[in-house]
C-alpha cells in the first residue's frame, strides 16, 4: 500500500490532492487497534542542510509506563518542495524509512501532525496510517483547517473542532495555561478514542510522550 499512497513526486498538485480525497476514503476511523496496547510509537520530522535532508524519527515506548524503548533516526533527501496541504507528501518517505529502521510495527502510532483535520482529511498521521496499515493518530500544534470555541483552562478541557459541518478533531487543553493541541484520529482509531489515548500519554508536558521525545529527537535537541 505504500508504494500506492506514495508515487514519485512529479510537480502535479492538483493529482497529489486527488489523491488525498481517494485515501481519505479508505482510512477506517473507528476503533481497530490491539487491547491492551503493548507498544506505542510516537514519529516526528525535522530537516537539516536549510530543508535539502528530512530526518525523521521515531521513539517507540511501552504503551503502560510510557518508557521508552528504543530510538532511531532516518535521514533522506528531501524529495519535494514544501507545498501547502501536501506537507505529507514531503515528509512521509523519511516517516516510512525510520519505521523500517525500528524493525517492528509498533501497535498504534502517534504522530506530530494532523490526522483527519485537513482541508481534504488526510494529514500526514493519517496518510501515514493509510500507507503502513497502522493506528495512528495525530497531534499537531496548531489548526489547519476549521472553527472552534475557546477550551476551557485546565488540563483535558476541549472543544470540537468543525469543518464543513462535522467534528474533525478536538481542540485539547494538555496543560493549564499552554495553548491547545489539536487532536483527531489518523487510521483505525476513533475520535473518542485519540482523545482519551493522548489524555493517557500526558505526562506533564504540553506534548503527549511519544510525540514530545520524538520531537526532541527530530529536532535535535536531545543531540541525536
């Protein structure tokens, strides 16, 4: 499937966000993931070289401690500009080639950006989950798409996320007085669901655990 949810990039925007529309279609937003969950995964990317090398990185931790396991970093050519709604064509080779470095399918994956919360519901955790066959979820830093209320101030306050008349995400408060993260599923997961699953990975932090220590990775701040 990766192959298919991936062709080379050839410049063609408007058949890259056709694209998205056919792959949003497939995704299953319903709750298909192992219980217990064992081992959870969180992926970022960064670049290097001024953008020319994406580095992606992946921390794969045990679902109940929140311990991390293991790490490991990819690094590839950038293979395309950076193009507004298509940043998932951009970043999802390297995605792909730090999961194969992992080794193992993890049993869910959180991922540092939109799921369904895109103009054309396919951000980069769920055209991840769409390409790998994986559950997965999105937590991205700020709105891409859509309309909401304010949450309220405490940790777990949210607030829906709508677009075009349905529920996209949920605009969550992680910690008192840091803004809201936007949370929505990717593949295999439902709405319910990612909320409580990134409620479960708080651990006092803005960013839940999987994504915040593959943040830190991606973006070199932990020298990696």
């Amino acid at each position: 499937m990766a192959q298919a949810a991936l062709p080379a990039w050839d410049g063609d925007v408007a058949a890259a966000r056709a694209l998205q529309e056919t792959l949003a279609r497939e995704l299953v937003l319903e709750d298909d993931f192992p219980t217990p969950l064992r081992r959870i995964a969180g992926f970022d990317v960064g670049f290097e070289d001024e953008g020319a090398i994406t580095r992606a990185a992946v921390v794969l931790l045990d679902a109940d401690s929140l311990q991390p396991l293991r790490q490991e970093v990819a690094r590839i050519p950038t293979r395309m500009p950076y193009v507004p709604g298509l940043l998932s064509f951009r970043e999802l080779p390297a995605l792909l080639a730090a999961l194969e470095a992992l080794g193992e399918a993890p049993d869910l994956a959180f991922v540092d950006g939109h799921g369904i919360a895109h103009p054309r519901g396919l951000g980069i955790a769920a055209h991840f989950g769409v390409a790998t066959g994986l559950p997965s979820i999105g937590v991205a830093k700020k709105v891409l798409v859509g309309r909401h209320d304010e949450p309220g101030p405490q940790r777990g306050d949210c607030a829906p996320l709508l677009y075009r008349g349905r529920t996209i995400g949920q605009v969550l408060r992680s910690k008192p007085r840091c803004r809201p993260l936007i949370v929505s599923p990717g593949h295999r997961v439902s709405m319910a669901s990612a909320l409580a699953l990134t409620l479960h990975c708080l651990r006092g932090y803005r960013l839940p655990e999987p994504t915040r220590l593959a943040d830190r990775l991606a973006s070199r701040r932990d020298r990696g």
